[in-house]
C-alpha cells in the first residue's frame, strides 16, 4: 500500500512557536518534557511516534524515552535492546560521529536496506516507514538518539519536513541535552550489564 499523500504543514508563526518553546524550556527537568517538546515538534511536521534510546561508549544500549510505547514495547523496545541495535544505522551513525546534529534514516541506510536483517525482521515489524533523529551528548560519553516517526501508512517526511526540522535540531538537541544530561536509574558504571545479545533467532550481527 502507498503511503497517504503528503499533507501541507504551514510553517508556524513566530509567536506560536515561541510560546511552545517557551513552554518546552520550562518543562525541562519535569515528567511534561517529553509532550512539550513533542509539541514544538509537531509545529513542524506531524508523526506517530517520538522515542528514544541511549549508547555507552562500550556498546550498550538502553532505554531514554519510551514511555507512549505499551502495546508494541515487547517489538520496538525489548526487542531493540536485547541486541537489535547493534545493526542499526542510527547506531553505526552515532558511534562513528556522536556530533549534536539530526540524522535521517533513509540518508545513512544502505542503499539495500529493506533487503537487509535488521529491516526484514525488526525494523518492518515496527510499522515504522520514516524515521528522523536529533543526536544528544550526556553524561560519561552516554549519547543519546531522539527519533521521530512516521508509521504505518503514513507518508513520509518531505523535503519541507525535514528543512524545518533540521533548522530547528540546535535547539531541540539543547533542550534534549538539558533535559536528559543525567542518566536516571542508570548505574554509569555499566562493567557488569550482559553484553548485547539479539535474541531473534534469525536475526545475526554483520
């Protein structure tokens, strides 16, 4: 099925946005963070999903922000972390340059991509057809990777989208940043977590 047609998002007038802004910064530090960003987020183009993970610099992953995800978690999130991550584009993106910037799936995905493991039997169980992500530095050498999506069968990001969003990455990284510089619950000295394991049975590293 082809994606729905691109739907025309109107760029934000200057006080709209700044009055969400306004409101994302004070909401840094608090449980309301996560949908006040997504909402200065959603002035510049829609999407179905706004998640989250984290990378040590041994290569271990973990959870950042998933609390909208409950049905799908067992796909999108357990199943990512149990080792999924480690053929990953964003993954193999953030390790070879942890710069604070926004990344496009379909720009650093193989040219082969849907032909590849990590598409066939995770990424397209997730439903999830668009994929953008704003690239955080925390603490100890932790990086963190915001992702929106775009799933089932709506289109994906336009070129408009993706110029609007990625004029807007400075700031929403810097928030990000602020927000999750400290890694709750987390112990950071991560020695004893197990090593990444992909527990699909089909699913091997590169």
């Amino acid at each position: 099925m082809n994606p729905d047609p691109q739907p025309i998002v109107p760029t934000p007038s200057f006080d709209v946005w700044n009055a969400s802004l306004g409101s994302a910064a004070v909401a840094i530090g608090t449980r309301g963070f996560p949908d006040a960003l997504a909402a200065v987020l959603k002035l510049l183009a829609p999407f179905q999903m706004m998640n989250g993970f984290l990378y040590s610099r041994d290569g271990h992953a973990f959870d950042l922000y998933n609390e909208k995800i409950v049905a799908e978690r067992s796909v999108i999130v357990d199943r990512y972390l149990a080792g999924a991550f480690v053929l990953d584009p964003f993954y193999d993106a953030v390790r070879s340059d942890d710069s604070e910037r926004m990344i496009v799936m379909r720009d650093i995905a193989p040219d082969d991509f849907q032909q590849t493991e990590y598409y066939r039997l995770h990424y397209a169980t997730t439903r999830i057809v668009d994929e953008i992500g704003f690239v955080m530095r925390l603490e100890a050498g932790f990086i963190g990777v915001l992702s929106l999506s775009r799933t089932g069968t709506a289109p994906l990001f336009s070129q408009d989208d993706l110029q609007r969003l990625r004029a807007a990455a400075p700031v929403i990284c810097a928030f990000g940043e602020r927000h999750w510089f400290h890694v709750p619950g987390l112990s950071l000295n991560i020695e004893n977590a197990p090593p990444a394991r992909i527990e699909h049975p089909l699913l091997t590293r590169a």
